[in-house]
C-alpha cells in the first residue's frame, strides 16, 4: 500500500542520509519501525495489534455493539443541525 506523510525536512534528510549509510532504502527504515513499535505494543499490553484491524474489518453483523468503530459511525453519520450564523 502506498501512503503520503508530512515529514519535517531536516528530519528526512537525517533518516535518508542514515538508511544509506546502511544500505538502506527510507521505505524499508519505516517498514522496519513500524513492525518495531507494534511488536512493541503487544508486549506492553500482551494483545495482538492487530486484533482491532480483523474487528474493524469483520462485517457489521458480527461486531461488538460497543465497538470503537461503531461509536465513530454512529457519531459520523448523525445529522448535523443546521446553525444560523
């Protein structure tokens, strides 16, 4: 998958000139800290992290009814009142 993010540009210059330093490409740095911090996570919480991915993709039917995801829809698509300005 592809994605865009805003990186300040000094910190850019450090991590390219780092990864090539290693023989590194920047994409396969964050490939690399990315997997780091979620194994991380699920050692401080013993969960899996991406247990909410498999919840958040699982059909509406079978969802918890107090799933976050359910709390961002039902919040998302209320109507919203109009304001007078």
């Amino acid at each position: 998958m592809k994605t865009t993010i805003d990186v300040p540009d000094d910190l850019h210059r450090a991590v390219k000139a780092r990864a090539a330093l290693e023989g590194r490409s920047v994409r396969d740095v964050t490939i690399d800290l990315y997997r780091r911090w979620l194994g991380e996570l699920m050692t401080e919480t013993g969960t899996d992290p991406h247990a909410w991915l498999r919840t958040g993709l699982a059909p509406a039917s079978q969802r918890d009814a107090g799933s976050p995801d359910r709390a961002v829809r039902s919040t998302r698509d209320r109507p919203v009142a109009a304001t007078e300005t």
